[in-house]
C-alpha cells in the first residue's frame, strides 16, 4: 500500500476503474494523495503489479459490515 510499493512501474486501476498499463509509481502515488485516496496493491507480480486508487478505510469498513453480517 502506497509507499510500500516498490515496482518503478504498474499497471493502475484508477478511481473510476479505468485501467492503465505501464503507469509509473510515483505518478499514480502522487494522483492517489491528491485525490486523498489510497494506491493498494490488488496483485502481486514481480514484473508488472496491479494496483488501485481506492478508499482504503471505506474498503476495510464494508469488508467488516460483510464478516458481520455471517
């Protein structure tokens, strides 16, 4: 999760879920803080990961409400 990721380059899903090949890290990590969003790793690739601007907080809070509901 955001600087946490150490590719130089990846592929991104950005907020409104269009997705981008070849984005740099840095780029996308600057886009998700000005949006004041998250950039999460969703797959793991030595090569090329898959990341995601996304509300971490929201995400972890519905995954909570689906456990609770179980």
């Amino acid at each position: 999760m955001n600087q946490h990721i150490r590719a130089e380059y990846i592929e991104l899903v950005d907020e409104q879920g269009v997705h981008h090949a070849n984005f740099s890290t840095t780029q996308a990590l600057q886009r998700a803080m000005d949006l004041g969003l998250s950039l999460v790793e969703i797959k793991f690739d030595h090569y090329k990961p898959v990341c995601k601007i996304m509300d971490y907080g929201k995400f972890q809070y519905n995954k909570r409400q689906c456990i609770k509901l179980y």
